[in-house]
C-alpha cells in the first residue's frame, strides 16, 4: 500500500509538472524576456511602459541578440526537461525489490545443495550460489551494452519498463524453485537478458541535468537508489522470511517489480524525445560486448585510464556484494534478522555520503579519499574477530562507496548527449564482467579457505584480495590524473 502511495503521488507531481511545463505561454512571468524584449515594435506591443528601453535595445549588437536568444532557448529547453527524480524513483523500486531478494537467495540454495536442507552456509553452498549469480552477471555482460545503445536509439521509457518486467519475471522463476536448481538457472538468463535499469537511469540522469550538476545528481542517484535496498529492502526482507519463509520475500519483489513496470508504462515522462535523438540507426559492432568495452578502453587515454580503475574498483568492490551474508553467517551465526539494522545504517550511509561529500570534496578528490578509506575497510574486515570491529571496517566501506559515485560522473561527463546510454551500457557491461569474475572467484576462494582439510582457516582471505585490487584501482586512476592534467583541473 505504501508503495502504491508513492506511485500516485509521483504520478500526480509528473502532471503537474507536465501541465506547468507544456505551453511556455502559460506563465509568462517565470520565463525569460529576453527574447521578446530584443525588439523595440515587440516592447511597444507588449508593454508600451518599457520603450523607453527600446534606443538601447535596438544599439545592441547582432552578436549580442544571437547570445541572448541562445541563453533563451537554453532556458526554456532545460525548463522542459522532466526532472531526474524520476530516473532515481524507478532505479529505487528496481533496488528495493533487489534487496528483498539478497539476504534470502543465498539460502534458498542452501536449502537445495545441502544434503540436509539447511539454510545455513557451506562450502558447496557457497560454490553453487556464486556460479548461480556469476551465469546472471554473464548474460547481463553480453546484453547490457546492446540495450544501453537501444535506450539511445528508442528512449530511455521503453528500456525502463522491459527490465522492470524482466526483474518481474526472475522473482517469480527464483521464488519457485524447491527441489531443482534449474529454474535458478533459468531465472538467471532471464534477469541477464533484460538487466539494464541502473544504467539506463543513468541516461536519464545525465539527460536531465545540467553538465555543472550532473556528478551531484548522479551521486544521489547513486546512494538514494542503493539505499532502497539497504534501508528498506533487506530489514523487510528479514521480517517476512521470519513471519512468512525463506520464499515469501521473493514474491515480494516480484510485486514491487510489476508496481515498477506499470508506473514506467503509464506515468513517467521520456527524457530523451524523439527530435533530440541523433542516433537513427544501430550500431552492432559498439553495442555488442566487446565493442562496448571498445568504447570506454578505446576512445581517449583519459576514458582508457578511468575505466581500468573502475574495473579494478568494481571487482574489488563485488567481494563484500557477493559475500557479505555468507561471511557473517559464518563468522557470528548471522541471518538477516541479526544483519538486518547493520544494513539499515549502510544505507543511510550510502545516500547521504554522496550528496554531503562529493559536492565539497570535488570528483578527484572523493576518488581517492573514498578508494583509500574502502581499501582499509575490506582489509579490517578479513581480520575481524568480534561484530563491533566487523561493524567499523563495514561502516568505512560504505563511506568509501563515494569513489564509485565520482568515477562514474567522471566517466560520464567524456560523453556527448546522445552517446550517454552507450557509454553506461559500457560501463555496466564492465560491471557484470566484474561481477561474473568476482561472484564465482570470491566465492571458491572463501569456500577453499573454510573447508575443513584447508591449509589454512582463514575466511577474511576474499577480503584481502579484494583490499589489494582497490589500492591497485587508486594507483590507476592517480597516475591518470597525473598524466593529464588538463584533465582533472576541473575536478
């Protein structure tokens, strides 16, 4: 019901916004005057109290006229675009739903690897629920830059509501899996196949905001959607497990995907319309996966530089994504229930770190703070032995998080308009090849590192591995900034 409150209250901020917005005529005190008053006949015709202006105005230069009838339509192109809020409110629902599902997947597999239908964490458990992810992440790979490039040729709207579907339709197929992994299986090329949400709304972000808001758009973005899952996502994800089964919050997100699609479908405006698109055909060779990392590695020195320090980040970054319940539950006996409020504090944390950092820190300088204080974090947390030091190297992970937020805005702002959704489909494409690498690595390595015969017992191992690929993403990006300057000054 909640959620459904928020969908009509969205709704009724984008008509208003729409109807406030169609006609340039219907408030004409809020718009600009330059461009009726660059005339003395249009002045006399409009207001005769102000030809007195008219000697001046008809002495200014045509040079001066063009620049202002510029300015002009700048304005009131700007003041038409729908707002990013929008972009950020679907890629939350998409989050949320995710986060129903994170504390509650691994165990379903438990339940069906282990020989005695335990939810708890084993060594095969642990394999299998990596190479379950890793295949998702695999597909995602092969189809995120494609669709990315499709958002640029037919809008951003359409792209939106097919994944909302896709996520729709994986909950239902992870949800119904009881005795046989194969609908795992199958719900993962699903979800691969249509998983493009995040960097679509990134398009949209980018569309929507001016090139001197963009990084601080695209952070809140960025920690207001993660939030959803942090703050909301994982604590309910607890309770209805506890109240209702391991299953019962996958259909939960089943649900909060469908209210996604239909209010994709039905209420939020396009922010990339039809006579602003360039793009008028597709481009096979730089939407397929190889040519989408062509893009980002090929393009400039500087884009080369940034994006090796992004996959550096992301792969280190995916250690605590793919482990961290696995981890816990190994360490202290944790479920979701005892996790549950350390994950509302992170998400807090990852939505107001971006907005209250970034802006005063400026992009490099949240790059290596952040990248700095997360390598400390991970490396803390591989040598936690009580959950107090456990929950201080987490909460310092999470603050670091503002590296990936500026990384991104960096590598976004290398874009042109029209070229945006094909460089994040890019960039998510680098993601999942993160992720497909990370999930299956990370987890063999955590499961080889608590067998019983290991040489050994060390389950922080991942965690180490992970800090050193986070120092060497900061080394990366510092000598970048170092080898091109002009590059950084602005950041």
């Amino acid at each position: 019901a909640m959620l459904l409150e928020v969908i009509l209250l969205a709704a009724s901020a984008g008509r208003a916004e729409v109807h406030s917005t169609a006609s340039p005529w219907r408030d004409r005190k809020n718009l600009p005057q330059l461009h009726t008053d660059a005339h003395p006949a249009a002045c006399a015709v409009r207001s005769p109290a102000r030809c007195h202006d008219a000697p001046l105005l008809a002495g200014r230069s045509d040079k001066s006229m063009r620049g202002k009838r510029e300015v002009n339509v700048a304005e009131r192109a700007s003041a038409r675009r729908p707002s990013f809020k929008w972009a950020l409110f679907h890629n939350w629902m998409y989050f949320l739903a995710l986060g129903l599902t994170l504390p509650v997947l691994p165990r379903v597999v438990s339940t069906i690897v282990n020989a005695d239908g335990s939810p708890d964490v084993s060594p095969a458990s642990s394999v299998v629920s990596g190479d379950v992810e890793a295949i998702d992440k695999v597909c995602t790979f092969l189809f995120v830059g494609l669709l990315g490039s499709l958002s640029d040729l037919y809008g951003r709207k359409l792209l939106m509501a097919y994944s909302a579907l896709g996520f729709t339709i994986t909950c239902l197929l992870q949800a119904s899996a009881r005795s046989h992994m194969s609908l795992l299986y199958v719900a993962d090329l699903v979800d691969g196949m249509s998983s493009c949400m995040n960097a679509v709304c990134q398009a949209y972000v980018a569309d929507t905001s001016d090139r001197d808001r963009r990084a601080i758009n695209l952070g809140i973005f960025q920690g207001v959607s993660v939030a959803g899952a942090f703050v909301i996502g994982i604590p309910c994800s607890s309770i209805i497990a506890s109240a209702y089964g391991l299953r019962a919050p996958i259909y939960t997100a089943a649900a909060v995907g469908l209210l996604n699609f239909l209010a994709i479908v039905f209420v939020t405006p396009e922010s990339l319309p039809a006579a602003q698109r360039t793009v008028t055909k597709l481009n096979l060779a730089a939407a397929n996966p190889l040519g989408a990392l062509a893009r980002l590695f090929g393009k400039t020195q500087v884009l080369r530089g940034a994006a090796t320090a992004f996959a550096l980040l992301w792969l280190s970054n995916n250690c605590v994504n793919s482990l961290f319940g696995n981890y816990v539950n190994f360490l202290f006996g944790w479920g979701p229930e005892q996790y549950g409020p350390l994950m509302l504090v992170i998400g807090f944390i990852l939505a107001l770190a971006p907005k209250l950092l970034v802006p005063r820190l400026g992009l490099k300088r949240s790059i290596q703070v952040g990248a700095s204080m997360y390598a400390v974090g991970q490396l803390a947390s591989a040598f936690a032995v009580t959950p107090s030091a456990l929950v201080a190297s987490v909460l310092s992970m999470s603050v670091g998080c503002i590296a990936t937020v500026a990384l991104i805005s960096f590598i976004c702002n290398q874009a042109a308009p029209d070229e945006r959704g094909a460089l994040l489909g890019g960039l998510e494409t680098l993601q999942e090849l993160c992720d497909a690498i990370g999930h299956s690595g990370y987890g063999r390595l955590f499961a080889f590192f608590i067998a019983e015969g290991a040489p050994l017992r060390l389950p922080g191992a991942p965690f180490i591995a992970a800090s050193g690929l986070m120092v060497s993403a900061l080394a990366v990006i510092s000598r970048t900034f170092a080898r091109f300057p002009a590059a950084a000054s602005f950041l």
